[in-house]
C-alpha cells in the first residue's frame, strides 16, 4: 500500500552534510515505523536509523550515531534523514523502508523505495 521515493542525495565532500528526504503514498503512513538502510557496493545492506509513528523514538546505528538525525513530518507523509559530519565510508545507496514497528532488522520492512545515491569524497 505504501509507496515511498527516496531524493536528496548526490556528491558531498567529508564533513559536509546532506538531508534526504522520504516521500510516502498512502494513508496508512503514519502507522509505520520508518527506517534507513544504506548499501555499497560489494556489501550487505545494514541498518541506519528507525522513527517510530508518532515520532517519539528513535535509533540509531552506532557508525552514525551523532552525526544522523532521522526525523518525520507525518502532515506531509515524509521521512527525512539528515546526515552532518559526512565520511567517504558513508558512501552508498540508501534506501527508505517502512515497517509494523521499530527495528533494526530489513527483515521487519515491508515496503521500500529505490535508493539514492550519497557518495562522499575525501
């Protein structure tokens, strides 16, 4: 049910900062829980940052922690993730996805969008 779009990413120097942004379809948005997740090349998709519903929790991959805010505007069925004090291995593709409930685990994400590229240059 849930479609989401993915936007804002590009090409940043280390310590620069980008936000991407998360565009959903569909009215059940704010009943999911709303995730990141980054891949590069050759590696496993892993775990970034997770929103609840409403807003109130949070979490955090420990490599971002810090540097990461993920943050929502139900209003406007979008996701944001702004990411300060970029690092070249931040490098990758990440993805939106949406799930029943906080976790850390892709395995829990029902619906995904299809990736934006962040590359991050010494």
């Amino acid at each position: 049910q849930v479609q989401l779009v993915e936007s804002g990413g590009g090409l940043v120097q280390a310590g620069g900062s980008l936000r991407l942004s998360c565009a959903a379809s569909g009215r059940t948005f704010s009943t999911y829980a709303m995730g990141w997740f980054r891949q590069a090349p050759g590696k496993e998709r892993e775990f970034v940052a997770v929103i609840s519903r409403s807003g109130a929790s949070t979490d955090y991959a420990d490599s971002v922690k810090g540097r990461f805010t993920i943050s929502r505007d139900n209003a406007k069925n979008t996701v944001y993730l702004q990411m300060n004090s970029l690092k070249p291995e931040d490098t990758a593709v990440y993805y939106c996805a949406a799930a029943g409930y906080n976790s850390r685990s892709l395995f829990s994400y029902k619906y995904w969008g299809q990736g934006t590229q962040v590359t991050v240059s010494s």
